[in-house]
C-alpha cells in the first residue's frame, strides 16, 4: 500500500488479472477505472484503488454486473453437474456415485473455506506469496442501501460489486480441487477426500492465485500471464493429480482387469456442459461485458473444435477409430489450453493452440502414462496438466499486444509453469503424505474391490 | 411338450418374436445374456487403454410349446434369426415334463 502511486497504477492496468478494462472500446468499465477512486481510498493510490474498496452505485455498470452474475452461474454449471457427470461416466459402474459425490461435496466445501478465508488470502494485496487475512469471513464485503447507495468493489474487477466478483472466483476455487479427483478415482477415502481438498485449497490454491492474479503477487509482477486460469487451475490441479496418483498407488487391477467406462453418455454430456460453462470462465474473466470478452468467447470456441477434432484425428491414425471418449477428451484438452491465451490472442492463434493440445494431449494420456506406469485414471494430468502447460508456452507465443495491451514471453510464463509445478506437486506431495500417515489416505482393498458406492455411501445404482 | 431356448443376436429379437407368433407360439421369455462361441470377443479402446470384451451380449429366448408345433417353431427362428454370419447363435430343445397356468391351476397342453 505504501508504494508510489505511478508504480501501482501501472501494477493494476498492466498486470492485473483479470481485471476490469479494455483498451479496445471505451466502455463503462473503462471510464470507472480511470476515474477518480472512491473517498475511501488513500491518497498514495490516488490513481486506482490497488485493495477492495467501498465505492457508489454510480461506479458500478449494470451490463458488466449483469454478465459476471451469468458467468458465475456458469462456471458453477462446470463442476455440478459438468465435472461431476463427465467423471462419473468414465469409471466404473460401482463408483459412479462415489465420483459424482466427490465433485458435488468439494464444491460445498470449497465454498465455506473461500468464506473463510481463501477468498482473502487469494484476492487481497499482501505478501508476494499470500493475501492479507483482511476479508476472512468476508469481513468488510458489503452493500448498503440507504442511503448513500455503496458497495465493496474489488480492486480486480472496478465494475462489479465485490459480493459477484468474490462469487465468481469462488467457483475457480471449488473446481480446481474438483478437477484433482480425476486422478485418483476409485480408491481414496471420503474422509481423506475432504480433508486433502480443504488442505490443498488453503495452502495450495489461494497462494498460487495470489501469486500469479493479485498485483502484490511476484508472478503477477513478474508478468506471468494467466488470463483465465490456464497455470492457477489447470497446471495447478494436473500436478496435484499427479502427485496424488503417485502416493495412492495404481487401482487395484490396474493393467489386468477391464476397466472400461461405464457410461460414455454422461460423459459426453459431461463434457458438453463443461464447454458451455467454460464461455463463462474464459469470457467472464474479462470482468466485463466488452470486445475483450468477446473475443475471449470467440477463441475458446475455436480452439476447443480444433483440439477435439485433432485428438480425435490422432486417434483415428494411430489406433484405426475416431472414439466418443476421443473427441469428448480432445474437447477439454482444448477448453483447458484456450484458458491461459483467452484474453490475449486472436483466431488464427486459437486454433494452432487447439490442434497441438489436441495431439499432445492425446499422446499424454494414450502413450505417456502407459510408458511412465502411473495410474492417473482420469488422466487429470495428462488433459490439464499438460493443456495447462501447452497453454502458458504458447501464450507467450501468440499473445496481441492489440488485444492484450501487454508484452508476453516464452521466458516468463515458463516460470509461471516452473513455478507451479513444483510448488503445486511438492506442497500437495506433502498434504497427502501426511494424511496416509494419520488417518489413511486409501480405502481398504475389500472395499475397493467391492466398489465405493456401496462401501463408502451405502448407495448403488441399478 | 418342449422347451425351446434359442440365443440369437440382440437386434433379431423382434423379427423371431414375430415369426414365431405366426406359427402359432402363445407366449416368449426373453433375457439379456452373455457369453462366447465361435464368434469370440472383440477389442475396445479408451484412451489407450485396450480391454478384451470376452464375452459378447446376447439374447436368450424361451418357448414352450406342444410337441406338433417343434418343427415349426425351430425353422421359424432359424430363419429369422439368420445373418449368415459367424455368431448367429444356437437352439436347444429340452423335455418338458409340467406346465403349470397359475391364474386357473390348469395343466399341461392346456397350460402352453
């Protein structure tokens, strides 16, 4: 807070994301942000408000409020019943229950600990690595009526109400760990589930967004770009999966039994929704209704087609079938690729993104997991770790400065991925190392043999 | 009396239903099975991963009926259950000692 207001001003126009402006079109979003800050405000950010902020009515613009309320919703769409459905349809019939509730019961989870405090460790100015505690509870988020018409704005989005801003970076925060489970389907305790989520959303989750989205945070200074959560989501929640598919072990006949997808209905339409709720995630981090939204919307749609008509055509290649499960997969691992780029680069990029996260995808999840002989069941690691990564490099590739108003590099966004990789696998390496030591991470075999519907819920389906 | 159980490919189901009611038959039970002939498995793939489907889904029919109408029933389903391909399946005719009409308690013959 006491850095010299040039500094800031700079710090929140160039590096902020995603925030609230657009240099293509003067919206309203525009004119808010170069306006003068709210009263409130101290006099060394004289320029723009660098923390949330009380600011009038008159600040806030409908449109904009109207459409990240919309995103919001989406975006929630993407993990119940998106994720949920998408996972419950590749595991086995006596599991389906099991995968569905986890998604379900994480997002709850997710929700309170964001109350708590990971909203404010994530999206408060403080530390390099970690937010203020300043908003815990939401302490301080608010909206008064009478009769002076004021809300908290957060200094990330100078549009909206704080209340949808920190509403739409909650459900970030609730699929992100969804995304994990992925990895380890089929043989993870619930109780174990919940406490390893509620642990890696705390101690994992909110310091990486800190880092790379908050203005005080060091990879956001040093000019990582994430535009919608390409590294903070994706690359943070494949290299969890990762970690936590190396400490659990393979399923139990892995490699020996058939373990086929029981439903590749629900997954397609899994996936459907998925791609639906993703013009939220990636539009919506525009923070506005503007051209940069729409362009965001624009490419996400490119890459995704391109990505799963690519991983499907890898598949037809090499294997002889172009599969359901193929183009469904190819599809994710192009929405997950798109994510980081989104804000930043124009058509002709997007689809270039698609077909090389389409192939490469495909080889990670088909080839490399096979030859390395870890069980990622979901292939959490090989559709978003890899997409994520994919993501990031050629951000730095391909990103406008038209678009963006921003330089990118190959440089630095290898250190956002760097970055990520280790902390995300060592932090979530530990979590769950220490989980297996105390309560136990892994259901028993007989109840693994048995299936987790049953064992673990008391429910089966038919 | 017989019993005729037939295994037959899954979508020639209704074209036996049909031909074996114009020859006379009063009622069929029908079953979803599995299981492997001549005709063997087949491979799927899902992300790499290949699995052998061992046993290939098919339909078991059961008929009952007096001895006059065996003949008639067994080429009914042969020829309509016919591909001409390997995995067409099989008919098994058994002896039937008792039929029992729960509704009525009525017997035998009259019971089919």
């Amino acid at each position: 807070m006491s850095k010299p207001s040039g500094l800031v001003f700079l710090c929140v126009l160039a590096l902020s994301i995603p925030a609230a402006w657009s240099d293509e079109a003067p919206s309203a979003s525009t004119a808010a942000t170069t306006e003068a800050p709210a009263a409130s405000t101290p006099p060394a950010a004289a320029a723009a408000p660098t923390e949330p902020t009380l600011m009038g009515a008159d600040k806030i613009s409908a449109g904009d409020t109207a459409w990240m309320l919309t995103s919001t919703a989406l975006v929630l769409m993407m993990s119940i019943p998106g994720l949920a459905l998408f996972y419950g349809g590749m595991v086995r019939k006596k599991n389906v229950l099991a995968t569905l509730m986890q998604t379900f019961a994480i997002t709850c989870l997710v929700t309170l600990l964001w109350w708590l405090i990971g909203y404010s460790w994530a999206f408060t100015p403080g530390g390099p690595f970690l937010g203020s505690a300043s908003r815990a509870f939401f302490n301080g988020m608010t909206f008064i009526h009478d009769p002076t018409n004021q809300m908290s704005v957060s200094h990330l989005a100078l549009t909206i109400p704080e209340s949808v801003y920190a509403m739409f970076q909650l459900t970030f925060a609730a699929i992100t760990p969804a995304l994990i489970a992925g990895a380890f389907a089929d043989r993870m305790k619930f109780s174990a589930l919940l406490v390893f989520m509620a642990a890696w959303s705390l101690l994992v989750y909110s310091p990486i967004a800190h880092m790379v989205w908050e203005p005080t945070g060091w990879l956001n200074k040093a000019g990582v770009l994430d535009y919608a959560g390409g590294t903070v989501v994706h690359i943070n929640a494949g290299v969890a999966g990762l970690a936590s598919c190396l400490v659990l072990g393979k399923r139990l006949g892995y490699g020996r039994e058939a373990m086929a997808p029981h439903n590749l209905t629900l997954t397609l339409i899994g996936a459907s929704l998925l791609w639906v709720g993703w013009f939220g995630f990636n539009a919506g981090s525009a923070g506005a209704a503007d051209g940069r939204a729409g362009m965001a919307m624009l490419v996400t749609q490119l890459a995704t087609a391109a990505a799963a008509l690519a991983w499907a055509s890898a598949e037809w290649v090499s294997r002889g079938k172009p599969s359901v499960l193929g183009i469904a997969s190819g599809a994710v691992a192009g929405l997950v690729a798109i994510t980081p780029a989104s804000g930043f680069v124009g058509p002709t990029p997007a689809v270039i993104i698609g077909v090389v996260a389409g192939v490469l995808c495909f080889i990670a999840a088909t080839s490399l997991k096979h030859a390395l002989g870890y069980d990622d069941s979901l292939d959490a690691f090989g559709v978003h770790g890899i997409g994520g990564i994919i993501g990031a490099l050629l951000t730095g590739v391909f990103a406008s400065k038209e678009i963006s108003g921003l330089d990118a590099s190959v440089l630095t966004q290898l250190k956002g991925v760097a970055v990520t990789l280790v902390y995300g696998f060592a932090a979530s390496f530990i979590i769950l190392k220490v989980i297996d030591m105390t309560i136990g991470l892994r259901v028993t075999e007989e109840q693994e043999r048995e299936g987790l519907d049953i064992s673990l819920h008391g429910e089966s389906i038919e | 009396m017989k019993l005729i159980t037939a295994i037959i490919k899954p979508f020639k189901l209704d074209d036996v239903r049909q031909a074996v009611s114009e020859v006379g038959v009063q009622g069929v039970t029908v079953t979803e099975v599995r299981g492997f002939g001549r005709q063997r498995g087949h491979t799927e793939i899902y992300r790499g991963a290949e699995y052998v489907v061992e046993f290939v889904p098919k339909t078991k029919i059961e008929i009952a009926v007096d001895d006059s109408l065996v003949d008639l029933v067994i080429e009914a389903i042969t020829k309509s259950a016919q591909t001409g391909k390997v995995g067409d399946g099989k008919i098994f005719v058994f002896d039937l000692t008792q039929v029992v009409r729960i509704r009525t308690g009525e017997r035998d013959a009259s019971a089919i």
